[in-house]
C-alpha cells in the first residue's frame, strides 16, 4: 500500500508526498504542455535527511522521535488516556521536569 499525504493544493496544481520504503518522494501534480495532467518527480529525499531539514529549519526547536517498545507503549497508553501520543509525551516530560524544579 502506498502511503501519501497531501502538502498543497491549489486550483492549478497539487503537491503530494509519497512515502517509498525509506524515501519521501514529493511529487507535483498538474498540467503539462497540452492540458494533459501528469505526477512530476520534484524531488526523492531520504526520511533521515528529511528529519535533519526539519531540525535545521526550526533550529529553535526539538524534535524527538520515538521508535520501538517504548513508541508502542506511548501509543497505547495515550489511548487508554484519549490523548495523541504527542500530548501524553509533552505532559510526561513537563511531569518530569515539574518534579525535578
């Protein structure tokens, strides 16, 4: 199954990432010479240089991504609390950092 997400979408065009394996591809959607609508390649990174052009434009901020045994348990106790994994994570850190001020 391929996996895509869609970035933009403007009434000439759309862009749209695909995920690949490890890759991200971002494709361009729209008319060609012609009229004809066609899926153009822009561009084919890897999901690790993606991560890394994401910290260096929000250098200000820190991203951490979880993986594993311990992704699925943020996952199913954030369920179990009716929070997105990403919210049980934050209050869980702000928790620790609380505790420890």
């Amino acid at each position: 199954m391929i996996q895509r997400f869609e970035v933009e979408h403007t009434p000439n065009e759309e862009y749209l990432a695909e995920l690949r394996g490890s890759h991200v591809l971002l494709m361009r959607k729209g008319p060609v010479e012609g009229g004809k609508i066609e899926e153009l390649l822009v561009a084919d990174i890897h999901r690790d240089n993606l991560r890394h052009l994401v910290e260096w434009i929000e250098a200000d901020k820190v991203y951490v991504g979880l993986a594993g045994p311990l992704a699925e348990q943020v996952r199913a106790m954030s369920k179990e609390l009716a929070m997105t994994p990403q919210n049980f994570v934050l209050t869980a850190v702000q928790s620790f950092v609380q505790a420890g001020g």
